[in-house]
C-alpha cells in the first residue's frame, strides 16, 4: 500500500513516501511560519524523486495536531484537497500518536511533547501492548508542573516541548524520567513517516477520516487559565482584590 504523510503540527515540516513499511522518500526542513509556502513544493518533489503521482497512491496520512494552528491548517487543507480530487481514503493522525510511533514496541510507557503557548505544552502518554498502542493519558495541555503530576512511573520524554521545559519538568519529579542524551534527534521529532505508519495502521483497520475532520485543537478552558493566572482566587476574590487596589492610598 502506497500513501502520502504529512506532519506540519510544528515547525518542523515532515513529508514521506511510503510502500507499507518501506520508505520511499522523506524530506524533513526546518518551516517555521512557512508551511503554506513550502509544503507544495515537498510533495512535488517526493513525486520527482519517486516517478509517482498522486493516481498511483493507495491512500492519504496527515497529522491532525495539537501544535501550530497555521500549520495543522496547512497541512490538513491541503492533504483534504488531495483526497477531494482523488478520492483517496485519508487517515488522521494526532501528532503525539504519531510521536509515538517513532518508538514503536518500546517497553516503557511514552509521553511525547510539543510547545503550546508560552510556559504550556501539550502531552499524552502511551504504551505499546505488542504491536498495539494504547493510550494512558489523552492529549491535554498544561505547565511542566502539571505535566509531572501525570506520570505515575519512569517514562519516556521526549519532543521540542522536552527541549523547553524538561528542566522544569525534571525539578518536579526527577525520579520518575528517563533522559534523552543518548537517544538520536531524528527519534524526538515528528515525523511523516511515523504518522505514515500510523496511519496505515488505521487504514488497515477501516479507520477513515470523515468529511467533518478537522483539526485537534487542545486548549484548556479560559476559566482554568485565569485562575491559575490569579494564583488560585475565584472570582469573587479577585474582584475584592482589584476593588482592594483602586482603594488603596497611594
């Protein structure tokens, strides 16, 4: 089975070509606010590279996020546009799923992470069982200190997200995470390929996208973040405090 991965949920574009298990071609750039100008250009050129063609592909992988808004836009409209006019079965991937896969059969449980907004990431955390991967902790969103109080045993980290804040993240349950050194870079990035392998897994198993997909925005509530905001005060107590301060001599 032939398909097309795409993976543009960070600023780290990934697209593949792939015969099942067998890559065909890979090209992976550094796309930062540049998804709409590059990705195009990628996919022509896997099809130079590989002498095929859109009609010549059993199916559509795309990675569905959380990361970048722009770029899950780009990457999905844009593989959505490839399914519209070849009517190709798309599968959808969440990006830390397919992150996941970039340590397929690892014996300890996975959590993968990527940058949300300033001080937040988004994790989740799974375990291969065999060949199939389960998923401990859905995909949520939160600052390091939250992301330690979710593991509950050594776990593997890993991600730009890790990069950011695995010192924080560390100083908060420094017993419980096993380090990257000695891991290469290529294995803590998302990847086509592994959102390739994940999504001819799904396909395999009858897992289609629909036509209402979009993409996996996780956000916490706008209620949560400003109590964290506000140390902790509901909001009564923050009114008193703000009335508090415009009383206050000055």
């Amino acid at each position: 089975m032939k398909i097309l991965a795409v993976d543009t949920a960070t600023a780290w574009q990934s697209v593949a070509l792939l015969e099942d298990e067998t890559v065909l071609a890979l090209q992976e750039q550094e796309a930062r606010g540049s998804h709409t100008r590059l990705l195009l250009p990628a996919i022509r050129n896997l099809f130079a590279r590989t002498g095929l063609s859109l009609t010549q592909l059993d199916g559509l992988a795309v990675s569905i996020g959380p990361g970048s808004f722009t770029g899950l836009r780009v990457g999905l409209a844009t593989l959505l546009g490839f399914r519209t006019i070849s009517g190709l079965p798309l599968a959808a991937v969440p990006t830390l799923e397919g992150m996941a896969w970039n340590f397929r059969g690892a014996d300890t449980p996975l959590c993968p992470i990527v940058n949300s907004r300033r001080g937040e990431v988004y994790w989740a955390i799974f375990r291969w069982q065999g060949d199939r991967l389960e998923r401990l902790v859905a995909e949520r969103t939160g600052t390091a200190a939250q992301l330690a109080a979710s593991l509950t045993g050594r776990t593997l980290c890993y991600g730009e997200g890790w990069d950011s804040e695995g010192a924080a993240i560390q100083a908060a349950c420094p017993d419980k995470i096993r380090t990257l050194i000695e891991i290469p870079d290529r294995h803590t990035t998302p990847s086509a390929v592994s959102v390739g392998l994940a999504g001819l897994d799904k396909l395999h198993r009858g897992e289609r996208a629909g036509l209402g997909i979009s993409p996996l925005y996780v956000q916490r509530p706008e209620a949560e973040i400003k109590y964290d905001e506000s140390g902790g005060l509901s909001p009564l107590a923050r009114r008193r405090a703000k009335l508090a301060r415009k009383l206050a001599p000055r």
